[in-house]
RNA sequence: GCGCCCGUAGCUUAGCUGGAUAGAGCGCCGGACUUCGAAUCCGUAGGUCGCAGGUUCGAAUCCUGCCGGGCGUACCA
C-alpha cells in the first residue's frame, strides 16, 4: 500500500478510537458516527491531512462541529507518535501536521523501490487493449495523429505501470472505397506520368507522396498497367501504395517512440468470414432489416437516435461493417476492457458502436472512447496552413524533425485530451520556462551534474542513514518530500480517469518544487552527515522524474 | 432542430470526481550568478470560476434553464 493511503487510514483509525473514547467518557452523547474522510489538504497552513468527522456528524451529535471536533481531539491517543499537532479550522475541519520522522521513510521507499516506485496492481492483471491512431493508410500521418499518439501510448504505459495486461493496437483500414480512391490517385498519376493530360477529380488524393509512389511503381513495371484492365491495376495501385505508407506511418511512429503490439487488418475480417458471421447473427437476432434495397441494423434497439446502414443498395458493406466485427472481435480475443482512441469529430459514432456492441453480447461499459481534440499547428502565434487537399500539410516527421520527439510528446500532453490544443512549433524549440519539457527535463540533468561534482569529491555511497535523515527540516525540504508522496496516487488517478496529462502537471509541479530548493540551499556542503541526506533527498527526486517522463514517453537526460 | 464537448486572471490553462482564502505558466513591473548547471529562482499587480436558479453544513465541481463557442448529425471512412 501506498504511503499517502496508510498514513490516511492510521489517522482514520486515531480519529475514530478518539471519538469513541469521547462517547465512552461521556463527551459526545452519540456512538454513531457517518463515514468521515481523511485527505490532504491544498492548502499547507490547513495541516497534512484533514477529517470533516466533526461536520459529518454533527446532525447525529446534535452538537455544533467545533464543539465535537475539540472532544475528538482531547481524546487522541498517538502511541506511534506521528502527529505533531492537532488543530480546529475553519467550519470544523481537524487538521493534523505529522512528524518530520513520518515523512523522511517515503524517502527510503522510493530508493527501495526505484523504478518501480508508484507501480500499483489496481489492473489486477487484467486484459485491456488501447486502439490508437489507426490512421488510414492513404498518407502520412499529421501532427493531430501525433497528439493521438502521445496520449494513447501514454495511457497504455500508465495502464501497464498500474498492473493491467496492456495490449497496444493499429487498425490497417485496408478495405473499402478511400483504398480504392488511393489506388485511383496513384494509377492516375502513373499515367500522367507517360504522357497523359489528366483530369484530377475533387475527391482524388494529390500530395507529393501520391507522385512518387506512382514513381515506384513504374520503376517496379514499367509501363505494363497501361495495358492492363483498368480496375485490377487500380487494385494493384491501391495494394502497393497502402503497402508503402503503413510501412512509412510505421517508421514515423517508431522515430516518435511508439511501438506498437499489433497491427490490425481490416481486411482480414472480411478474408475470414467474420463479417458475414456478424451480419448474419444479427439476422439471425432480427435486428437487421431491408429497407430501399439497404441492409440496416436497427441500433435504435440499443440507444441509438437512428439504425444504420451495414449494406449498401449496391450490395457493398459499410465500414460500420466491418467495425462491429472488429469490436466483437476484441472481446472475443479475451480483452476485459477496450478503449479506442478517436479525433473528437468521430464521436457521434460512439452510441453505432456502444450497439454493435451489446448486441453482440457484450457490455457496452467495458468499452470505452478517448476523443482527442484538434491540435492548431502555429509558428510564432501565426497559423501553420493545413490543407489536406492540396496536400500541403506538415506531417508528423517535419514536426518532430523540427522541435524533437520530446519536446512534440510533452507538448501534446499538456494539456486535458477533450480541449483543443495550440502547438507552437517556435515555442516547442526554446529551451526556457516557456517550454515545459526542458523545465522538467533540467531538473534531472541538474540533479545527475551534482551528484557528478559529489562523486568527483568523494561521495561514492548514498544509503539511508537514520542521523542524516534528522538533518532533513528545512520546510522546502519537507515540502519537496510531501510532494513525491502524491505521485503514487496522482499515477493511479491518471490511469483510472486515462488522463495522462495529470502526470505531465505532477512532473511540472515536482520540478517546481525542486528548483525553489535548489536555488535556496546548497546540496554538497562542509557538513558530510547533512551532504549525504540531502544527496538521498535529491537522488530520490531524479527518479521519480525519470519514472514519470518514461511513463509520458519522453526520455530524462543526463546532460542537455 | 437534436446530440456531444467546452466557457476559470490580458493570453494559455490546473483544480485530486463536493471541501476551507480558486492554483500555475506566459506577458507587465522590480530583484537574485566570485560557491553544486541563471535552460533557474524570489517578489508585486491581476478573478462576480459565462448568467440565473436549485440540491446541503459546504458548489468552479452535482441538477435545471438560458447566453456564447466548437464538433457531429451519410447507403464516407
């Protein structure tokens, strides 16, 4: 158990047997007393932890809460000696500061347990699989996939650090009409290529990208498609252009730092039959049915606001097909949760598939969506032009290119994944307050240069050691201390609410923390007993940041 | 029209799922390097938490209704 919740339930346990003794003497006139709540207080003058017991139960004491919350504190037996001072606050809040002593263990935890400090099961081993990115493959990836990526991969390593048995997956959308379309595009720019004054409709893809893959392949065949029939060289097109941009997508992701587990064919679901076993089942249940030469699946049986068409009058399936095989095929891959990652402007697509889902058999609440706002690309406050269609957009690779791969992940997770988010490719580059990544990311190089200059002088060894820990008082040392006991439970909190950006304001506020210290006291000082507890100190710091930038994906230098 | 998300300091935002005097950063102004990395720190100013009700000991947080913004509302993916 973590050191917040213990400290939490002995004072929970002090509280209670205090106000029990309170009725036992005749204090309070009332045994019972409702669930009161021990927590850390935001405020420090409002003590280390707070209990409401005296507001709570006031209605059943018939007694004001000051009142009840001075017999509490009268009858407060610390045999373990770790309160300090006991306090009344405000509307009735006891609030109790706990010895130096209390705080300075956390200390040898986190040397303890290293890396693997914060690490909780809370997933129990539990099967769960994130689903991110999953971009078609008809061109690179842009910076919005990459705030995809940041966070999906950053939820998956906090799932994983908190004992879930975490798969990370792509979806290949390599079947339907936009393959089609690219394989169009290339064929047509093939052609152009021998000559051929073409005509490129709204619809066609026409990046650079589109030109050189026509290139490839006439490297590859010559000019055999020329002759072939048209359809199948559009396929042929559309295969080999597919090909080329997953292995691309899969190498920019790579240089981003993101691997993944598995990639997905969506293809492969209809070469398997599951998704006529899908359609066919639901036939089966009565909840598919024909209307103007359309199959429709009737979600309005499950929440939906309106059915939705799985089978085109042209005899075609829809993506939403294909889709609910491949949700039923998640769970029947034994996954207990599966979270997908979406851009914000799919999410009425939530209810078809929350569905597709049930009616498959399945809970829809053990699925869930994390839909990730639009990112606005700037330079120097002034907008980076986006277009798509004309191609001209800056991928991901010039992005990272540009600011870094560390910089660009931090970057995305700063902010809540629901709200939009400005990237400034100059500000991404600077290397001041501005820019929170170096902000962080100093503070382990400043840490690993003293301990540098500490072993140049002689220190080699940093051990516990119960006199240097008495030398530990300053408040910004205790401060800094209080503050890494929260990163297990901010960890925590960032996986149950899959909200990594909560770690990304843990690491920014710790590192805040440290450079106050820093510049206020001197760590390698005349005084060897007190040099050594403030080197166990700092080094505990350095880890915790670097277990954090690690679970972000973002790497914690030695030197910058 | 209906559905989802969002309105917090001049700007960008946090707020631990209901707690006390709403925290930061940027920007402005003023300070700190002959000693461990100034890529840092310290200080001042700046708020009716969009508006109005409701729930209770207690609301930025939960409920309702407005106002303002974004997105969605395909036999596209």
């Amino acid at each position: 158990m973590e050191f917040i919740a213990i400290m939490k339930q002995k004072i929970k346990d002090l509280i209670l047997n205090a106000s029990l003794d309170a009725y036992k003497k005749g204090d309070l006139p009332s045994s019972e007393f409702p669930d009161i709540e021990v927590e850390v207080p935001r405020i420090e003058s409002h003590g280390d932890f707070s209990t409401n017991i005296a507001m709570v139960s006031a209605s059943v004491q018939k007694m004001s809460p000051k009142k009840i919350a001075e017999f509490v504190i009268k009858h407060i037996n610390d045999s373990d000696g770790i309160v300090a001072k006991a306090e009344i606050a405000g509307p009735g809040f006891i609030n109790i500061f706990v010895n130096n002593l209390s705080w300075h263990t956390v200390l040898r935890r986190i040397h303890e347990e290293d890396a693997g400090y914060g690490a909780s099961d809370v997933g129990r081993g539990r099967k769960i699989q994130v689903e991110f990115v999953s971009s078609n493959p008809t061109g690179p990836l842009h910076v919005g996939h990459g705030r995809g990526a940041a966070v999906g991969d950053a939820v998956a390593n906090i799932l994983l650090f908190c004992g879930y048995d975490v798969q990370k997956e792509y979806y290949i959308n390599d079947s339907g009409r936009q393959i089609r379309t690219l394989g169009l595009s290339v064929f047509l720019r093939y052609r152009e290529s021998f000559g051929e004054d073409i005509q490129f409709s709204d619809d066609c893809y026409q990046g650079d990208y589109i030109r050189d893959l026509s290139i490839q392949i006439k490297e590859h065949k010559g000019n055999d498609l020329l002759g072939q029939d048209e359809e199948e060289a559009i396929l042929y097109c559309a295969r080999f252009a597919a090909e080329k941009i997953i292995a691309g997508i899969r190498e920019d992701l790579k240089f981003f730092g993101v691997e993944f587990d598995n990639w997905f064919s969506e293809q492969s679901l209809y070469d398997s039959g599951k998704v006529d076993k899908v359609l066919n089942g639901f036939r089966s249940q009565d909840i598919i049915y024909e209307k103007d030469g359309a199959h429709w699946f009737k979600t309005t049986d499950f929440g939906d606001e309106k059915d939705r068409v799985v089978v085109r009058n042209n005899g075609q399936t829809t993506y939403f097909a294909s889709d609910i095989a491949y949700h039923k095929d998640k769970f029947e891959r034994g996954f207990e949760r599966v979270i997908d990652i979406w851009g914000a402007d799919h999410h009425g697509y939530i209810p078809r598939i929350k569905a597709s889902i049930e009616a498959a058999g399945y809970s829809k609440d053990r699925f869930s969506v994390i839909l990730i706002q639009l990112v606005n690309l700037l330079r120097g406050g002034e907008p980076v032009a986006m277009s798509t269609r004309s191609g001209q957009f800056v991928t991901l690779k010039d992005v990272i290119d540009e600011v870094g791969a560390d910089a660009a992940r931090f970057i995305f997770l700063t902010r809540h994944h629901e709200s939009p988010l400005d990237f400034d490719l100059e500000t991404a580059k600077k290397k001041t307050n501005d820019n929170p990544v170096f902000y962080v990311q100093y503070v382990h190089a400043r840490i690993s240069s003293i301990v540098r200059k500490g072993r140049e002088a002689g220190i080699e060894k940093i051990e516990w050691d119960d006199r240097a820990m008495d030398m530990l008082k300053e408040p910004e040392e205790i401060n800094l201390i209080k503050t890494m006991t929260a990163y297990p439970e901010t960890v925590k909190c960032s996986a149950e609410s899959m909200e990594p950006h909560r770690v990304t304001f843990y690491l920014m506020n710790l590192a805040s923390s440290f450079h106050a210290y820093y510049n206020k006291h001197r760590v390698l000082t005349d005084d060897p007993v007190l040099t050594a507890g403030r080197l166990y100190l700092i080094i505990a710091v350095k880890k915790i940041i670097r277990n954090g930038l690690a679970l972000l994906g973002v790497s914690a230098p030695e030197k910058m």
